[in-house]
C-alpha cells in the first residue's frame, strides 16, 4: 500500500506541472454499469442523489436524485425512473431508515433542500421504495444549500449548509400536525459549503469546504467540540476545488471510507472513514468498455452505500452525478458504479 501510494503521489504532482497532459489519464479507473436518463431541465440541473435500501429486497432498493429546477427523481438500480416529484428548486437530499418518533411505528424519511420554499422538503419512502411529500420547514437563512441527515441518541438532524459557511443544525420531530424543524444550533466555516454527511458511529459531521478542503467536525449532541481539516486543495491527495459531493462507504463498527468528488479535477477522493481519515486513493470514472455508457466529469454530488444490492451490488453501490452526459454539459444526469470497482481499483480491504 505505501508503494502504490507514493507512486501515485509522484505521478499526481508531475501531471500537475503538465497543462498539456491529462491531469487524470494516470490515476486508476472505474466505469458505470447503469445511467439514468438524463433529467428534464436543461444546463446545470441535476444535483445530488441519495441511496434508499429495500429491507425485503435488496434488489428492489431505489435511488432519488434532485433536479435543482424542478423536484425529485426516484429510479431503480438500473437508473430506470419510477417517479418524478415536482417539489421545487430542490439541490442536495440525503435519507435515514428506522426512525422512531415516541411510540408511532418507524418511518424512513427523507429530506432535501428547496430554494422554492427557502427550506427543507421532507419525503416518506413506503416499504416498496414508493416516495411521497411528507411536510416541509423554513430555515432562517436565505438560501439553503447543501444537506445532510443523521439519526442517533440525539434524534433525527437535518444538516444544512450555505454558501456563507454556515452550518444549521435542525431536529426534527413529529408533531400533531405532521414533521417540524427546530433549529439546535448553528456552526461557523469561513467559505462556502455544500457537501456534507454524518457519521452516527463517530458523532462526526464531514464537510467539503469548495476552495479549501475537508473538515472533520467532532460533535457531542449538537454541540461543536472539535474540529480538524482532514485534507486540504492542492494536497498530494489530487483533492482539488470545488469539493462538492460528501458521503461514507460504512463498514463494521467505525471501518469505511470517506468519498469526497474534488469537482474541478473530474475525480474523486477516498480516504479512511476513522480517523485520522488517512487518505487510500483517488480515481475516475471513464467511458464503459463497451462504449455505451460515457465517462463522469466534473461531479456535484454523489452517495455511496455499502449494503449488498445484490449480483455485482454484493459491495454497495456509488452514485454520482454527472454534469455533461455525452453532449457538452446540454443535459445532466446520474451514473451508477459498482463499489467493488473502486475498492479494486484502489486495493482496498473489503
């Protein structure tokens, strides 16, 4: 592993001082199984999407994706869509399972920011991966961003960030008159921000500052005890601005990955989900062998899980959205990836 990675390291530096030279064309490779088509609004539309687990079956699991100019995609593995919600100006959505509000029966939930609303939309997922509108808050702010969830001891958060550097921590709970929002607390980082995800095991908030880096912020509750800034742009990593997509591939106990999409370098960051986040990787996604399916640049967001899906999904699956599918950045849409490629394409440990 120290072999491989100095050798990697090495090769990132020297293509950095080669304009002409593909900054990429040295770093491992994966491809996309799946794509799904591409989402109705023109330009920079499609956004973030998250990965919604079938308990029954696997197989049947879904994927929702946002269309920042329109509302919510919902697709199955193979990035056939099943359903369109229009709810507005959504951008990054995010989703937990099992929730159990007081004595009611658990729900899986998710949550998306909306810019139509100048808040949060909230989403049901029945027990067959159908979606449905569950509600909505207003955040103080203007101009909600990026997004997360968590559920633990602390209850159901929603994350929100800003183009600010700011960071809103809601709790959400279930009143008479359907889910409401309270704002716990409010953290400060000097830039904008969007991606994010949150780590249940460790009570830590990922985030991608988009011209600085990523940080690891150590919560107790919602209350901020420590930060860290895991990983910087311009590193030996290849991380690069804008940081944009955040999520964790979960392995046992604390085990895992954290996969961050770096999206001016069109490639994408792994590093040890404990920590001290101890970088393993980086890669991209090109062309499929067979030429169907095209290569992923300059990704927004992205969600990745480790559940087994079934057949080549035995690993879990990414996600990422991809800005330009196939026609110079006309249309976007949402390229599927098996994990066992990444992790075979970094030498990771299963």
């Amino acid at each position: 592993m120290i072999s491989r990675i100095f050798i990697l390291t090495g090769s990132l530096a020297f293509l950095a001082s080669c304009a002409s030279v593909d900054p990429n064309k040295d770093l491992p490779k994966v491809s996309a199984f799946a794509e799904t088509e591409a989402v109705a609004s023109s330009g920079d539309a499609a956004d973030d999407p998250a990965i919604w687990v079938n308990s029954a079956d696997a197989t049947k699991s879904v994927v929702l994706g946002t269309d920042k100019k329109a509302g919510l995609y919902v697709y199955d593995l193979q990035g056939k869509t099943k359903q369109f919600l229009p709810s507005g100006n959504l951008n990054n959505v995010d989703l937990r399972q099992n929730i159990s509000f007081d004595y009611a029966e658990p729900v899986d939930l998710a949550a998306a920011t909306n810019r139509s609303i100048n808040g949060v939309s909230l989403f049901s997922i029945d027990s067959d991966g159908k979606v449905a509108p569950a509600g909505q808050f207003q955040t103080p702010t203007i101009e909600p961003y990026g997004l997360c969830v968590g559920y633990d001891e602390a209850g159901l958060r929603v994350f929100v960030t800003y183009k600010t550097g700011t960071i809103e921590i809601f709790e959400v709970t279930a009143g008479k008159d359907g889910y409401e929002g309270e704002l716990m607390n409010t953290l400060k980082l000097d830039t904008q921000l969007e991606g994010c995800s949150y780590d249940e095991v460790q009570n830590v908030l990922f985030v991608g500052e988009e011209e600085r880096g990523i940080w690891r912020i150590d919560l107790d509750g919602n209350k901020e005890f420590s930060r860290t800034l895991l990983d910087t742009i311009g590193s030996q990593t290849g991380l690069v601005g804008d940081v944009e997509g955040v999520d964790i591939w979960r392995g046992a106990a604390d085990s895992g990955y954290l996969v961050v999409s770096a999206q001016g370098g069109d490639r994408y960051v792994v590093y040890t989900r404990e920590a001290p986040n101890k970088w393993v990787g980086t890669f991209f996604i090109a062309d499929s062998a067979d030429g169907l399916i095209d290569g992923v640049s300059h990704t927004d967001g992205l969600t990745v899980s480790s559940a087994n899906l079934g057949g080549i999904l035995a690993d879990g699956l990414l996600v990422t959205q991809d800005d330009s599918n196939g026609d110079k950045g006309l249309t976007q849409n949402f390229k599927f990836v098996a994990w066992s490629e990444v992790a075979t394409a970094l030498g990771l440990a299963e």
